[in-house]
C-alpha cells in the first residue's frame, strides 16, 4: 500500500511519519482486504491540530476521517479511530449484502464545475444569465448499486453522491435529507 503523508506549512518528522504507517496499517489490515493507498495531511490553525486521511480501496470505494486537537499525536489518533469505525461498518455491510463486489467499481468521466456566488444578495438583476465558472475539472462518476452508493457518500461523509446505477445508462443521486433519512433521485 502506498501512504502520502505530508503537512500544510508544518515539518511532520520521520518518527510520526512512522507512527502513522503502523497505526493506520493495522487499522486498515484489519478491515479491508486490498487497499491502494492513503493520503494522510496534517496542517495547524491557531493551537489547534487538524489531521485528515482519505483511503481509497480497491473496489473503487473511499473512506475518509479528520479529527483536531492540541497535539498532533492526538489528532492522527482521533482520526484513525473515525477511520477504523467507518472501515468497521463498511466490513459490516459487505457481509450484511452477503456478496462481495468481485470487479472493481466501474467508473467513468464527468466534468465538474466550480461556480462563483453572487457578492451581495440584493444584487439587481445581473447583465448575463451565464453564471461565472472558476474552477473547471474532469471527474469519476462511479457505476454501484444504491446501497454502495449510500455506504460510499456515508464513508466520504458526503451530503450527496451522483453515481450511475449498475446495469443502466442514467446518473441517479442519493442525498440526506434534512430529516436524517436518505433521498434517492432516479430519473
């Protein structure tokens, strides 16, 4: 597995760069069978520590935690626990679903867009209807079933998640709604 541990304007030394690679191997030993690699990225505000991790495993899922605290050791901890506990219920589920994805999660391309807010809420009428893109990039949609697709926006700790479902030519999208319960948009 292949670990990308670095820092937002801080020197992450080589004894937590270790200390790092052992707790979230283990971790991550324990609940997935094949991961690809981890992104590990550590940054400070004021006095406080923020350490976040993203995982992505081999059946194209990705799960991701962040924890703060005043010590950094403290915040890797509090964010390999998250880790652990997502990893733990997305283990949970795949034996609930009695199947295992034999193939890795189909994806394919999208464009996403960035688009720029208007400055003021009582602004009048605007000159153009087109809105101001700032950010343009190339994305995957993946192609899951609608439980993979909650466990996945569950795992990313997502508001939504597109996707499009397996066997079908649509994109359809689940969400949470303002109630706690999840919605499912299929077109």
């Amino acid at each position: 597995m292949r670990y990308q541990i670095s820092g937002k304007q801080i020197d992450i030394g080589e004894a937590l760069q270790t200390h790092v690679r052992e707790e979230l191997g283990n971790v991550i030993a324990k609940y997935a069978e094949r991961p690809t690699d981890a992104n590990v990225v550590f940054s400070k505000s004021a006095s406080e520590y923020t350490c976040e991790a993203i995982v992505h495993l081999s059946t194209g899922l990705t799960a991701q935690a962040s924890a703060r605290s005043h010590e950094i050791y403290a915040a890797f901890d509090g964010c390999c626990e998250k880790m652990e506990k997502q990893l733990r219920r997305y283990k949970r589920r795949l034996k609930d679903h009695h199947r295992d994805r034999s193939e890795p999660v189909e994806l394919f391309g999208a464009s996403s867009y960035i688009l720029a807010a208007n400055g003021t809420e009582t602004e009048s009428e605007p000159d153009s209807l087109q809105p101001i893109i700032v950010a343009e990039m190339e994305t995957k949609v993946p192609s899951l079933s609608v439980g993979e697709a909650v466990m996945q926006m569950e795992l990313a700790g997502a508001p939504l998640l597109v996707f499009r479902k397996e066997g079908k030519e649509t994109v359809n999208v689940v969400y949470r709604r303002e109630d706690g319960n999840i919605g499912w948009i299929d077109p």
